[in-house]
C-alpha cells in the first residue's frame, strides 16, 4: 500500500523535525509499505538528513514545466531530484483551484518529472457539482486523458519509475466527508480500465484514494476493492494519526 502524506503549506522547521523524529521511531514496519511524505520545498533539505537512511520517502508538492531560467518563484524537476526526493504531486485541486492550473499544465509537468525518473502522483478529482449532476466520469475521464496527453504510448515495462493517479474527489478534501465505497469502487476501477485502454497495457497502474483519510476510517478504505493507497493531508500533520494509517494499511 502506498501512504502519501501531503503537509501542504503547514510546519516550520521545529515542528518538521518533531514530527518526522516522531515517525521514524517505528521505521521498521514501514518497509511493509510504500510510506512518503511531501512537506514544503524549503523543508525538504532540512528533513532529507534525518530520512535519508530510513524507509520514509521524500516528495514534492509540485514542479515547474521548466528545467531551470527566468521562472520567478518556481522549483524545477531537476532542483527536486537534487534535493532528495523521488516523488512528486501534480494537479492536486488546490493547484487547479487556486493557481488556475489546467489538465494541460499538468500534462507538461508530467513529461518533464516522469522523463527524469520520479515517482509522479496525478491527482483528479470532480467537485460537488459533478458529483450530483452525475457528470463526474466524464469529468475524470477529460482530467486523466489531458494529463496523459504528452505521452502517447507509455514505456510501462522499462520505467523504473510509477504512474500513481490519486483519486480524490474535491468536495471530500479537508471537509470530512468521506466517499462511500461504492463511489470508490466505481471510480478507481473506471481509471485502471482507462488507462489500459488508452495505453493498450495490461498493467494495472495504482490508484490512490485521497480526502478526508484518518486513523479511523482508513481501514476501511484499505480493505476497498482496488483501493492501492491513500493520500492523506490533515491526518498526515500528527504522527499518531499517520501513524496509526500505516499500521492500519498492514
Ligand atoms: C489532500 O489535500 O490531498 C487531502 C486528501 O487532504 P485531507 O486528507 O485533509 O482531506
């Protein structure tokens, strides 16, 4: 099982370090599954030292489409990959709604972090609208297709690197709300088949399920059909809580 724990734009130095002291102190049954976390870029050459030689893995957030030049403010693939990590979210909702990002920027990024070998986790997801107008397939259907656009065939068996697509529906992120496991069913198994087809590969890629995960509704989740991981924001900011997740996920 994959557990992915986005801090998003939370910790300062102090608690970053608390916190990950805190989790490598059960490092041992880690190696069960595939534990990473994706705290902000300033932290990741402070925590990288304390993980390095644990099973705990380093992510980034984000990326930029560019390799290095006048891109004021922005990080690129090849500055995360220096800095230690082997991961990378693309698209999570709050890029596409609060820097307008687009399916298409997306597609980009991934070329860009999947051609130098990271680990890349593309998030979709549909809002509530979607969901009660019963739109939401084919809104899925449009934000996977686009992300993939740059890539026509996919090398699925030379790459040393994943494909990892988090689902995670919008009106279920920091809401509480959880989807059911019918909602989760259908979707996950409508992006594997998806992306069989478009890629004609029988390799089932994993799909995680991200929104409102906890310490007491994630072995649940796990135990869901085609459910390959989660991908936790608030409940990944308290070690007992991540914690209790990952021996949930064993
Ligand atoms: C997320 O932001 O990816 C997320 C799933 O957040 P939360 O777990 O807080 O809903």
């Amino acid at each position: 099982m994959i557990i992915a724990g986005n801090w998003k734009m939370n910790c300062l130095k102090n608690d970053a370090t608390i916190l990950v002291n805190e989790l490598i102190k059960e490092d041992a049954f880690f190696k069960e599954s595939e534990v990473i976390i994706f705290p902000s870029y300033l932290l990741i050459p402070h925590i990288y030292p304390q993980i390095y030689s644990t099973n705990i893995k380093l992510g980034a957030q984000d990326c930029s489409i560019s390799g290095h030049g006048a891109f004021t403010g922005q990080v690129s693939t090849e500055m995360i990959i220096d800095a230690g990590c082997e991961y990378v979210i693309l698209g999570h909702s709050e890029r596409r709604l609060l820097c307008k990002e687009t399916s298409e920027d997306v597609s980009k990024k991934f070329l860009k972090s999947f051609s130098l070998g990271l680990n890349t986790i593309i998030c979709i997801g549909e809002n509530l609208k979607d969901r009660e107008n019963n739109t939401y397939l084919s809104v899925l259907k449009k934000q996977i297709k686009m992300s993939l656009s740059n890539f026509e065939k996919f090398d699925f068996y030379s790459s040393n690197n994943k494909l990892i697509i988090a689902y995670e529906p919008v009106w279920a992120i920091g809401t509480g709300k959880v989807a059911t496991s019918e909602n989760i069913i259908e979707v996950h198994e409508f992006i594997k088949k998806f992306i069989k087809d478009y890629f004609k590969t029988n390799i089932d890629i994993p799909v995680i399920y991200g929104g409102s995960v906890n310490e007491e509704n994630s072995s649940e989740i796990f135990k869901i059909n085609n459910v390959d991981g989660v991908l936790v924001g608030g409940a990944s900011l308290k070690a007992d809580s991540f914690l209790k997740i990952i021996e949930n996920s064993i």
